[in-house]
C-alpha cells in the first residue's frame, strides 16, 4: 500500500494540463499500464508547443534497494536513442564543413574494412547512418555487448563477417555502423564521440543529467536499475557500444532533446543544427515495408532516415526511435506538424513505450487512446507463450546417455575468427565454457546434452541456456558452434575452431 501512495502522489506533483480536460484521466490510463505490465518503474514526459505539459512517474527506480520513486531527473539507459545524437553530430559537422554526407569512410578512417572490398571502399557517412552496409541486423553485435574490445577494435573484427545483402539493396539495423560514425566523428572534430555529445549538444542544450559514462550512471543514487521480469539484474557497462548505445538521460533532458527538434536545431538564439541538416536526417534513406498491424492502425510508409524511424499516423508524419539494453526499454517519437514530442522510459523489457506512443498522440489529438493497452498486452501474453513453448521444446531435446568423448579432449582454446577465443576448463564439478572476450558474462558449467553437445548457463539473466555442439570427425575435435536462440544476438554464426 505504501507504494501504491507514492506513485500516486508522484503523478499528482508532477502533471501540467495542457487545454485537455482529460489530463488526469490520461495519468489514469498510464497508471494502468504501468500495472497492467508489471514494471518496477516508468517515466513519462510529453512536450508540447515548447513546454513540457505532462510528466509521470510511477514505481521504484531499485526492486532491491527500495530508493523510491523515480522522478523527472532520474537516470534510465537509452540504448539506441543514443544513434539521432551521432546523426545529429553529424550533421554539424557538415554544416561547418568539416564533413560531407557522401565522403567516403575511408577517406577518414583509412584502417576501417568490411568483408567485400568495394563495399569497403564505396560506403559512406550516409551509409553508415542509414543502415544499408549489406550486414544483416544486429550482425557483429558481441563484439561489444560485455565485451573488453575498445569500440576501434570492434570495428576491426567485423571484417571478418561476410555480408548478407546487397551493399544499399536492405535494410539490416547495424550497431556497428553508427560505432564507426563515433569514429568518423573523433577523426574529423579532434574530440571524442563522448567529448562531443557533451561539449557541442548536452550543454548547449541544458542537459546536464545526460552522461555516456558508466561509471557515472551505475553510482548515481538516482538512476533507475535494470530489471527483467521484475527482477533487479547487475548492472553491465556498454561505454564500447558509444556512438550506438552509450547514453543514459532522463526525461526532464529528453524532453529538452525534443524541444530542440521541434524548434528546428536553435537554443537560446543559437543554431546548432541547420534546418537543412534536418531535413536530410529526417528524410527516407531506406524504405521500410509496411506490416499487417501497420496497415490496420492507418500506416501507409515506414522508412529510416539517419538515427530516426519515419511513418505516418493518424495522417501525419511521426519521427521516432527505441532503444533497449538487458532490462531498460525506452521511446521517443516527434509529431512536428501536432508540435508535439512523447519521451517513456521504464527498467524492464517491456512493450509499453511503444503503445504510449500511439496512445499520446492520441489523447493530444483527442482520440480514443484506451485500446492500446489491452492491444499490447494481447501481444505480450501471446510472446510469453511462445517463448514458454519454446523453452520446453528445447529442454526435451536432452539425451539419456548421449555418446561422448573422455572428458579431457574437450578442454582447450578455442578461436572463431570474428569473436576471438573460448576455453574450455576443468572446475570442480566439471567442464567449463567461457568466451573470453566477454569471460565475466559468458562463463558457465557445462552438462552433458547430446551427443558431443554441452549445455550451458551463461551469466546473464537476459540469455536462455546455450548448448555447445562439438565438431567430431573420427574422434577428433575440430570445433564447436553455439545454439542460444535469441533475437539480438548471433551465437549462432560462429564458429570455434579448435588450437
């Protein structure tokens, strides 16, 4: 009960009515979904005509230590919000001439390769922020997720991984790229990405809570923890990810981010970003299908332009993006014809940034904004059941008395040549599996599974148990592949050979 009473006075201390006589109706709603959805936390800001006209908080920032409830200023990681500020940098350079869109990424990162080597030598600053290299999407991303690869090394080993597409042909959602336009960013300013977010954005802007710093962001007593199922997780840095996923913010500095699009680039009389560089930003590089609930909810285009998504609602033109890291899901979405922008940050893997987004669009347009919640929700029960469904399967795969080699052939190192080395140790209650490039996060005991087949249980919460399948030929190792099914991770093109 004593929960209960703070989130509520939370959302009573913080709403401003915007001319909508349904405000506290709206803060209503928001509880609902905070509930509905179980999260141990939620921040919610909306900004419109220049001023933020709504923000609520809801739950505790820490399932374990109870440091109560979040507030306009407390801290959540952004993940991938972090790529419209690189875009953004971008284009300031290019306004002072120091960059142009088509210069070639070589001409200023003359180490920088991919695996084809026209691509490699044709791909440019817009090809990096748009997402059309010809890599498929999340490809290459354990090179710096928990990884001790510093951001120009990570760059180097994604080389090695050949591309899927056709260079401009797709769209593959590419970290890595935006990475490297952090390098292109140092190359061109003499600062790093983060000495340029923070000198030439964050303080222009006034967002003095903003930091791509972990060590920063883990010891701020108001930084909301990440959570998985409501469960509080460690905290993991991802300064290696920079120009891609670095940022942390909160929704009182967000909601001066989306202030400063909406006021076309200008702070305080200043330009920062040209009206043209916006545009170029905000227009459609990569075209994007549209889908089946697209279509129902009125969608006719969907693009990416440089570190921003592009569709229509409700007829007009929506700039947005997520981002999302092991136990913190956010959103930000830009309305400039309705002069209106939507900031939601929860700490948990969660679906409901998404739905406010359309639901804040429509309560500021006064429409129904209800549906959303039980849309999403039916959307989250049926993910459940499939990632339930999917567990079981795999756990029934597990053999009686699969066929195995002595113990002691399986112990040794072992390379991919993207990744870098694995060992395989003895413990004291048996072999162990660690990739070394990131040993802290995944290291586990392994356990007997099929034939030449370990399973093994990493130490993040946010992965299912992987199975390592041992390439015997004549009773001879040559290698191991990985099997750990998940959406953001490719264990499974890899391949270790063993030394």
């Amino acid at each position: 009960m004593k929960n209960r009473i703070l989130v509520f006075v939370s959302i009573l201390t913080s709403v401003t009515s915007f001319a909508q006589p349904n405000a506290e109706e709206f803060n209503t709603f928001l509880q609902s979904c905070y509930e509905k959805f179980d999260l141990p936390a939620m921040s919610v800001s909306v900004v419109k005509d220049g001023r933020v006209v709504l923000n609520s908080n809801f739950g505790e920032k820490s399932e374990k230590s109870k440091t109560g409830v979040p507030n306009e200023n407390t801290l959540y990681a952004i993940a991938s919000l972090s790529k419209a500020f690189t875009s953004a940098a971008i284009g300031m350079l290019v306004d002072e001439g120091k960059l142009k869109w088509d210069d070639k990424v070589v001409e200023h990162l003359p180490w920088f390769a991919l695996n084809d080597p026209y691509v490699t030598a044709n791909i440019t600053i817009e090809d990096l922020l748009c997402h059309r290299s010809g890599l498929i999407t999340f490809d290459g991303d354990l090179l710096w997720y928990g990884s001790n690869y510093t951001r120009e090394e990570a760059i180097k080993r994604l080389r090695e991984r050949p591309l899927t597409y056709g260079f401009r042909s797709e769209f593959g959602y590419q970290n890595l790229m935006f990475m490297t336009a952090g390098e292109v960013i140092e190359s061109a300013s003499g600062m790093t990405w983060d000495e340029f977010i923070e000198t030439r954005i964050l303080k222009p802007i006034g967002m003095v809570r903003t930091t791509s710093s972990f060590q920063k962001f883990s010891t701020d007593f108001n930084s909301a923890k990440p959570h998985l199922k409501g469960k509080e997780i460690f905290m993991l840095s991802y300064d290696n990810s920079g120009a891609t996923a670095a940022l942390n913010s909160s929704t009182a500095d967000m909601s001066k981010w989306i202030d400063f699009w909406l006021d076309n680039g200008i702070v305080n009389g200043d330009t920062l970003l040209s009206a043209q560089s916006i545009k170029k930003l905000w227009s459609t590089h990569t075209p994007l299908g549209v889908g089946n609930f697209d279509e129902r909810n009125g969608t006719h285009f969907k693009g990416y332009g440089m570190g921003w998504f592009l569709m229509d609602y409700d007829g007009k033109k929506v700039i947005h993006h997520g981002g999302g890291l092991p136990g913190y899901i956010s959103k930000v979405a830009i309305i400039p014809e309705d002069n209106l922008g939507i900031m939601a940050l929860t700490n948990d893997m969660s679906s409901v940034p998404s739905l406010l987004m359309y639901a804040v669009i429509d309560w500021a347009n006064g429409k129904d904004y209800t549906k959303w919640m039980d849309m999403f929700y039916e959307f989250k029960v049926g993910g459940d059941q499939r990632e339930s469904d999917n567990m079981q399967e795999r756990l029934e795969t597990k053999k009686a008395d699969p066929r195995m080699l002595p113990v002691t052939d399986y112990l040794g190192i072992y390379e991919d040549v993207m990744y870098g080395k694995a060992e395989v140790s003895m413990g004291e209650s048996g072999l162990i599996m660690s990739l070394l490039p990131a040993k802290e996060l995944f290291t586990g005991n392994m356990e007997p599974w099929n034939d030449h087949a370990f399973k093994f249980e990493v130490n993040d919460p946010f992965l299912p148990f992987g199975v390592a399948n041992f390439d015997v030929k004549e009773d001879v190792i040559k290698g191991f592949t990985i099997e750990l099914p998940n959406n953001d991770f490719h264990f499974n093109k890899l391949y270790f050979k063993k030394q």
